[in-house]
C-alpha cells in the first residue's frame, strides 16, 4: 500500500519507502512530489509544510542573512533608520 508524504517532506523518486524532509528556504504540503521555494513575504524553515509571513517590520533572508524575495529561510527585524515595505 502507498502512503503518501506527511507535510514538510516529499518524495521525487517512484518506488521509494520512505520520504524526504523539505530543505529550508522550501516548503511541501501532504502528498507533495517535489520541494516548492517560499514565495515572496514569506520564509520557510526545514520541513516546513506551508510558508510563514513575515512579521510586521521584517525582511526575508536567505542561508547567509542575505535579503531575498523567493526562498527565504528566515526573517530579519529591519534595523533603526529603515522600514520594511
């Protein structure tokens, strides 16, 4: 019997007996066949099974604290000075 994927991992290979958890900055919902990056305003931690929103006040990151748009792994609080649009 096939079972499928819980949320937060997938499996892109047929034949397999257990699945794969989603990578950071990616997110997979029950069922899923592949990783999905997190869209924009939204970030993703490893096995994520649906994107964040960030935080009032906040910006996306990725891997290396680096701002991004798509694939954020994380959030940022946006520093005295600046705002966040």
């Amino acid at each position: 019997m096939c079972v499928p994927c819980d949320g937060g991992e997938y499996q892109d290979e047929e034949g397999q007996t257990v699945c794969k958890g989603c990578s950071a900055g990616s997110f997979c919902t029950e069922g899923s066949p592949q990783e999905t990056a997190c869209p924009k305003g939204t970030y993703c931690r490893a096995n994520s099974d649906l994107p964040t929103s960030l935080s009032s006040g906040h910006y996306a990151v990725d891997d290396d604290a680096d701002y991004t748009e798509t694939g954020a792994v994380s959030e940022q609080q946006c520093e005295g000075g600046y705002f966040c649009s």
